[in-house]
C-alpha cells in the first residue's frame, strides 16, 4: 500500500465475495478486520483482531465481483482505523451494450472528479459502479442533458441521453455531490493549447519547443527530426489524440481519435526529418510533410537497405561517409519509392560533381571504380543536393588516407549526446576530420 499522511491505498483489478481479507503487517503483528456490514464508498471502523476478516458483501444472496477497485486505509488514528472500498465508476449504456466494466469506458479520477473523454456517445446510458452481477450504485438524472451543463444525477435515476451526441465528449462526475458537467470538445477546443509529446522528449507535455501554433482549429508545428513514438496533447494531460493508423505516411491525412494512453502514434520512416506537421483540430486530422530517409545500396551491399548506409539530412542536404567501395549502386528510399541513378551510363569520379535522374526500377545504376590506392581505413564521403533531385549535383570526394592507429574517434548518439562506451547500435563517429555514421554489432 502506499503511505499518504496516514492513509494508504491500494488499487486492487477485482474483489470478490468468495473471498475474505484483511489489512496486515508483513509479520501479521497487527491484523484489521471489521464487524460492520460492507458497504461501498463508506469508511468501515476496523477492529485489531484475529478473525473478522472482510468480505465483499453479497446483493440479493448472489456472489459479488468488485472489477476494479480503490481500498483507502485510513491509520492517521491508529484508535481508530478504517477502510473504504472505492470501486471503479464506468458508463454503462447502449454503447457498452450496458456493460458496467467495459474497457475504454471507465472513468480516471482527477482530483475530486471522476474523468471520462470518449467519442459518440449515442443512445441511452448511466454512471455505474463496476459491481457485477448485481448493480449495486447507479446514477441518472434528467433525460435529455446538453454540453456546457451540470446536472444533479440520482441514485437509481433515469437513463440519460446527450443532444448531439456525435464528436469527442468529456463527461466530469463529482461522487460526492453527485453533480455531472458535460463538455463537447468542439465547444472548447479553441481554448486549448496543444503539444506535441513522445519518446523525443520524454513525454514531456510542457516543451515549449513542440508547441503548435495556429488559430481558428488550424495548427503547426516545424522540427527538425522526430523518432518514436508520440501523441498531441494539452499541457494537463485531460485531452490527448492518438490515431488507429499504424505508421504515418507523408502526404497523407489521418484520422484523430481521444485516445487515454492509447493509440500512440509513428512514423513509418525510423527518423522523420525536417518534419512539418499540420493539425486539424476542426476536423480532428493530421498531415504530414517531411524529408524521406535516403540509403545508399549497391554491389558492395547485395542491394540491401542498411542503418550503416542511412544518409544523414541537413538544412537540404544529404550526407553520408562510408567505408571506400567499387561497382554499381543507387541512392533510394526505404519502400523504393525513389531510386536516384544515371540515364547516361556515366561513371561517377571522386571529387567531380554528377547529376543524378530519377531511376527505373531495374537499371540506371550508377558506376564506381573506387580510387587509387584505396585501402580498409579509406573512407568515401557522399554529398546530395535534396532541393534539386536530378538536376543539382552531388559529389563523392576523397579524404586523407589514414590509419586506425592515428585517429582519436568521439562518439554520439543520433540525438547528439557523447557516448563514452558505444555498445550495440548507430552512433556518430568524429574525429578531427570527419564524421561518420557506424553500426556496432
């Protein structure tokens, strides 16, 4: 249990009547049980004894099952002890095929309140305790509830229903008061900030760097490279958007869903670059524009795209240092979706500029004899021009031929952090005169 001034709690994923517990030090040195008659969501004294154990009550004499529970024990008066049972709250209505403990439909507390955002709430429901067969805490009100509203909700009360209920609905119900607000989030998402949140960062939603800007439900936001997994959220975690896309494309505009750690986000690229991302929060889409991934592929590979051959991507162009190679290759994207060669057969030459064409699939390979004098520590660097594929030049120039034995290396991750140990993955490796994308084994 975890210690709150006193009060400890413990979340518990089901109870059930068959069974009896009690609330104990590890060596059983003091054991608390109860005599009262249980009952949900109301402090039960407790009773240092050995027996008395507690048992989830039975409604109508049938065996209860608790799905999902809160259990506050309560030692800031170690005379008087006592232990409340929270279970989970859940809507249960024609969307759950009235299931009380339908998973997506439970609401999360947050502070005083009980939180539940879902999307198209049609038909008829209720808020209901996630106590099974019997119901035992239902709450209704009036029949027929509009956004923007807080109502008083009954035990036993009516089933309810929402006035335009398609789009994503928050439903706030305060168990203590019983009083229910309903907030559409077309009628606030205007007054929202939203950032963008994920492995990058940490799942930081504060980073001001990934804050989208924008008016009038149209928002954006430009970085330099992205990787992982991510979401948009608001900076208080209330409203979070995901999609059931599995591996974002460019170009392409994606359905958003209200998603509470779910639906994390990607992209099919394994690093996004120069990334120019557009939210719709009108329509709840996104889109996407960025720099694709480029591989260097060839004889000397078997025509396999490789993390090691990956270029990296700067302010428009494309680098790549690699160990010295001879025979045909391309420059292409990881789906093969563009393949840059040669229509004109030509051989490329260390040192000389060469346009590149867009290549057929099979053919317009490009030609290179590598250079005189090459041995395992010569190294190739690559140069492409990305705002002018076809018609701007791209270079592949020789460096210094030098030995392992006279290089110092520092290494980095990609996300430019030093690396005093490399173990097994892609680094950047530097030294005085170049700087190079490895893989280690």
């Amino acid at each position: 249990m975890v210690n709150d001034n006193g009060v400890y709690s413990l979340y518990i994923d089901e109870l059930s009547s068959v069974y009896t517990f009690k609330i104990c030090t590890e060596d059983y040195s003091l054991q608390y049980g109860s005599t009262d008659t249980f009952e949900f969501d109301v402090p039960m004294a407790c009773i240092n004894a050995y027996g008395n154990n507690f048992r989830v009550k039975q409604i109508n004499g049938n065996s209860t099952t608790v799905y999902g529970a809160t259990l506050l024990f309560d030692y800031s008066n170690p005379s008087a002890p006592t232990l409340t049972v929270c279970p989970d709250i859940y809507l249960a209505g024609d969307v759950t095929d009235w299931s009380n403990h339908k998973k997506g439909y439970r609401f999360i507390k947050e502070g005083d309140s009980y939180v539940l955002r879902t999307k198209d709430l049609n038909g008829r429901f209720k808020i209901v305790a996630a106590v099974a067969p019997e119901w035992d805490a239902q709450y209704g009100g009036v029949a027929s509830i509009k956004s923007g509203r807080t109502y008083q909700l009954q035990r036993d009360g009516c089933d309810m229903t929402i006035e335009n209920p398609l789009g994503d609905i928050e439903l706030v119900f305060n168990k203590v008061n019983n009083r229910l607000t309903v907030n559409k989030f077309s009628d606030i998402s205007g007054n929202l900030t939203y950032y963008l949140t994920g492995d990058f960062n940490n799942w930081n939603p504060h980073d001001e760097r990934m804050r989208f800007i924008g008016s009038e439900g149209i928002y954006e936001l430009k970085i330099p490279r992205l990787t992982g997994e991510f979401k948009i959220t608001t900076p208080d975690w209330k409203w979070q958007f995901g999609s059931m896309v599995k591996g974002i494309k460019y170009n392409e505009v994606i359905p958003l869903e209200s998603a509470q750690n779910e639906c994390n986000m990607y992209f099919e690229e394994p690093i996004a670059q120069e990334v120019a991302i557009t939210l719709d929060m009108n329509n709840l889409t996104l889109s996407c524009i960025g720099m694709p991934m480029l591989y260097l592929v060839g004889d000397f590979n078997d025509w396999t795209i490789l993390p090691f051959y990956a270029f990296d991507y700067n302010d428009g162009t494309y680098t790549l240092n690699t160990p010295h190679f001879t025979g045909d290759f391309k420059i292409v994207d990881r789906e093969w979706n563009i393949q840059l060669g040669t229509k004109t057969q030509e051989q490329i030459e260390a040192g000389k500029n060469f346009c590149l064409d867009y290549a057929a699939t099979v053919g317009d390979n490009i030609r290179f004899d590598g250079i005189d004098n090459a041995n395992s520590d010569t190294r190739l660097r690559m140069t492409l021009k990305a705002d002018g594929i076809g018609n701007k030049p791209t270079s592949i120039t020789e460096p210094p031929l030098i030995t392992n034995s006279e290089i110092h290396y520092d290494y980095f991750n990609l996300q430019g952090m030093k690396v005093n140990r490399p173990t097994k993955g892609i680094y950047i490796r530097h030294n005085n005169q170049i700087s190079e994308k490895i893989y280690i084994r």
